[in-house]
C-alpha cells in the first residue's frame, strides 16, 4: 500500500483550503467537494479531515470518523436531490483505481446509471 505523509497529501491540502476546491458540504470530521474529473453529473468525494490512507485504516483510527463520512455522504446525496438514487463507492489500493491515498467516498449520481453499472 503507497502511504504518504500528510504533508505531501493532496486531500490533506484541500482540507486545509491550500488547494482550492469546489466544496458542498462539511462537518467537524469531514469535507465534501466535487470531484475535478466527474464520471457522472453528480460527482462528489467526501474526505475525512483525519488523514488515513485508505477507509479500513480510517476504521481502525476512528469508527467516529468513518461513521461521519458516510453520514455527511448520505447528506451531500440529499442536497443534490439524489437520496432514492446515488452510489457510495470506495476503491481501496492502486490495483482497484485509487489514485489519492488519503481516505474517500465518492458519491455518484445521475445519467451513468442508464448506460449500466459503474463497478
Ligand atoms: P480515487 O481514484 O483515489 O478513488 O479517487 C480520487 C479522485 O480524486 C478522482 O476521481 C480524481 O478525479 C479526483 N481528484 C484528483 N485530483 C483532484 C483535485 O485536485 N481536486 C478535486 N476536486 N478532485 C481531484
Ligand atoms: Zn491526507
């Protein structure tokens, strides 16, 4: 598993308001932004302000910052109308597709869903 210190973390700068970001929503844990390459008209991450490499190591951590992810997730899906109809996808390790390892949920939603399944 590739493992980065905070201080080299995209995300960690992100959080940190060092990297601009389009956030949508946010909580003492965790931020919401969109994704800056969408893969369907709703494309949003939400990041644990906690830097951990991947979600199972976010578990270990913290099982307070892993349930507010997913809670703030659950709510970004509301904001954005999408609450009977969205994925929560996690890729955990480069052989799966992650590419930032600082821990995420991806919250998907919209048209990709009518051309088939997205995993
Ligand atoms: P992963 O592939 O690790 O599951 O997801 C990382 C996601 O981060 C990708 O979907 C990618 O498009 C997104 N991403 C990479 N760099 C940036 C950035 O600088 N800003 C934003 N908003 N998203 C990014
Ligand atoms: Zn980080």
């Amino acid at each position: 598993m590739t493992s980065q210190t905070p201080s080299d973390c995209l995300f960690c700068k992100i959080v940190a308001g060092e990297i601009p970001s389009d956030r949508v929503a946010e909580s003492e844990r965790s931020i919401a932004f969109r994704d800056i390459s969408p893969a369907a008209p709703v494309h949003v991450l939400v990041v644990p302000r906690r830097h951990e490499p991947t979600v199972g190591a976010l578990a270990a951590a913290s099982g307070d910052d892993l349930t507010d992810v997913f809670l703030l997730a659950a709510r970004v899906a509301e904001q954005e109308g999408v609450s009977d109809a969205h994925r929560m996808i996690v890729n955990t390790g480069s052989g799966a597709g992650q590419t930032v390892f600082h821990a995420h949920v991806h919250v998907l939603a919209g048209a990709a869903f009518t051309e088939g399944r997205m995993v």
